[in-house]
C-alpha cells in the first residue's frame, strides 16, 4: 500500500535537520513510523488551531434559493431535501463547526422523507411553516416554529407534511464526530414509513408531566421526551426573567435536558434556549464549543474575535450563525432576542476536554 503520511517538514521541528537526521527520518518513513518530535509543535499546538470561520447564513436572502430545491427535486428523491450549511473555512467537508454537522431542510405539502435510521444523531429546530411532522421510533409529532425534536442515533424516523405550504427546519447532526470514531451506519426502511406503535404525545405523557411511569426503566443516553415545544421553553424564560437573574455573557440561557437524569437531552449534543433582555451587551465569552445559533425573535450582533479580527455578525429572525472553537466573543440584543443554540459541550464534557473563560481574564 502507498504511504500516506508525509516526511515531516522542517515547520515545527524540534532540533536541526543534520543530514544524519534527515537519513534517519527517511528510514524510519519506510517502517511506518516518524519522529514525535519533528512534528510535536504542529500535532499538539500551544492553543487550538481553528479553520472553522464565523459565519452567518441570512434566512431572507436564502429562502429563495432553498424553496427552488423544491422544484428540482421531490423530497422522496432526494430523501431528504436538505441544503447543507458549509462553514467557509472548512473546504466543503459538510461541517459547520469542527464537530458538527448543519443544514435546512425543506418539506412540501403532500410528501414524505422515507424512513431510515443512522448512527450519528440528529435535532431538528422548525424555522418556518406548519403541518409538518416527523415520526420517530413510531411516534408522530407535530412540528412548529421554535420546536426542538431529537432524533437519536440508530432510531427508525420519516418526515412528511399534511398542512399548506413549504415547512423548513434547521438540521444538526454530530457526523462529524461519529465519522472522528469510524462508526458511521446507515440503513433504509423496507417501505416509505414506519408503523405508527405508539399514539402521539405518549413520550411526552411519560416523562414530560413531571411524573415518570412507576416500574418503568429507561437507560438509553438520550432522553425519552423527543419533542420540546416552543410553547413551553419560551414561556418558562419569560417567568424566569422575572427573576432578573441574568448571566453577564448569555443573559438567561437554559439547556435542555433529559428528564431521568437531568442531564443533557442529547448525549454529544447540548441544546439551548437564550433569551437576551433588550440592550443587552454582553461581557466576552470564550468556549472550547463551537456553537450553532439560530435567531428567533428579536435582532441583535455577535462580534467574534477571529484570528483575522474581529468579525460583526447582525442576525434577525430565522438567521442562523455559528461562533467556532475557543474565539472570544460578545452577544448584543437591540430589543428582547431569543436564540437557540447547540453545541458539541456535552460531548468535550464527558472526554474531560471542556473549558471557558467568562470576561476577559
Ligand atoms: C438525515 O437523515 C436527516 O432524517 C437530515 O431528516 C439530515 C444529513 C446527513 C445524513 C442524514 C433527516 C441528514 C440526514
């Protein structure tokens, strides 16, 4: 077989590259091995070296562009007729942030995106429309701007829409994780949809009264309720607000959790709910997450400190942007903002790699 990796390049190196060295290295090449230390400076890098740009996809100038995709081709065809938001710095390798995968996804009146399941796991976040619902594991549910639905890994889903006009919803899927492991899978369902086994709202009934069913065990990672409705997540922030509570960097933000454990919803993607009171300037805020934002109400800015400068991102509603790895950055609101938000934190969490800095410190 070819070999793949390189001779290490002089960038990085440790010592000086003597010709006794450098025959060295040729050897050791042609045993499949390299020497650490040509190439430590570069494999573990005094602070995170970070392609993924700030970037904002603007919702009014795309829509156009994304409706079109529903003459080209019918959701059945496609499967899934989804447009995938490409970070600019991250050549075309489907990936938002390092991590994490995003797109939006069109359904029109009348169609269906036949059932299949995979190993990464999916969320979606309605953007726009009504009508529409996705079934997973064989329980139908409604979808509504703002709502947040978990299709978790290797779990039987399809889409389809028996209301009026186009339904849009933001995908976010952790592929790029998955793919990180080498576990991807995928497979079809034999037909178009999955039986109907469970009536609707039965995970909700289950799990998302406050009660939980006596006897009953639930020991999956991610959580048994797979719809949050907006409804409910949007009126517990403006009880909250109440309170006045608001953190210095993302004014009230609240993370979906999984019921049994109180912990997150999803287990390698955190999900969030912010609300931003009007004027709010927010104190700098550096995270190891890349994170993926989706405006629902309100306007406002981020101003991203990226290696190049600082970059101003103004969204409106239905925008969505994303504020990559460990770049310090400022959320400001005109008026009241909401925002959703997920990002790959509970994941760094759980490999003990997670870190911020609140302020400039
Ligand atoms: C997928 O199955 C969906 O089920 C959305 O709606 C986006 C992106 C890559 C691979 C599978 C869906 C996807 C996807």
């Amino acid at each position: 077989m070819a070999k793949t990796t390189e001779l290490p390049s002089s960038a990085g190196s440790a010592g000086a590259r003597t010709a006794e060295r450098e025959a060295y290295y040729a050897r050791i090449h042609e045993r499949d091995m390299s020497p650490l230390w040509e190439v430590n400076r570069r494999l573990v890098t005094p602070e995170p070296v970070i392609d993924s740009v700030p970037h904002l996809w603007d919702y009014d100038g795309l829509r156009d562009t994304l409706l079109e995709s529903g003459t080209l081709i019918t959701a059945k065809e496609a499967q899934r007729r989804v447009l995938i938001l490409e970070n600019p710095g991250l050549d075309g390798t489907h990936r938002i942030t390092e991590s994490l995968f995003a797109g939006l996804q069109l359904i029109m009146p009348g169609e269906i995106a036949p059932a299949h399941r995979h190993s990464p796991a999916a969320l979606r976040f309605i953007v726009e429309g009504e009508g529409a619902y996705t079934a997973v594991g064989g329980e139908k549910s409604s979808m509504k701007p703002g709502d947040f639905i978990i299709t978790p890994a290797w779990a039987w889903h399809d889409h389809g829409h028996d209301g009026d006009g186009p339904v849009v919803w933001l995908d976010g899927l952790d592929i790029p994780m998955v793919a990180a492991f080498g576990p991807l899978f995928f497979e079809m369902y034999p037909d178009d949809q999955a039986p109907e086994s469970v009536p609707p709202g039965d995970s909700q009934a289950r799990y998302g009264a406050n009660m939980r069913p006596v006897g009953e065990v639930w020991n999956r990672p991610e959580s048994p309720i797979f719809c949050y409705p907006y409804e409910r997540s949007r009126e517990a922030l403006e009880i909250m607000r109440r309170g006045a509570e608001w953190d210095p960097c993302a004014g009230l933000r609240m993370t979906y959790v999984n019921p049994t454990t109180g912990g997150s919803a999803m287990p390698t993607i955190s999900t969030f709910l912010q609300l931003l009171p009007k004027g709010f300037a927010g104190a700098t805020y550096r995270t190891t997450e890349g994170t993926v934002y989706a405006a629902t109400e309100g306007t406002g800015r981020v101003e991203v400190d990226a290696a190049e400068g600082t970059v101003t991102l103004a969204w409106k509603p239905r925008d969505i942007f994303c504020v990559p790895c460990w770049m310090p950055h400022r959320l400001i609101a005109d008026g009241d903002a909401v925002l959703f938000s997920f990002s790959d934190r509970v994941a760094q969490e759980k490999l003990g790699i997670w870190r911020e800095i609140r302020g400039n410190s």
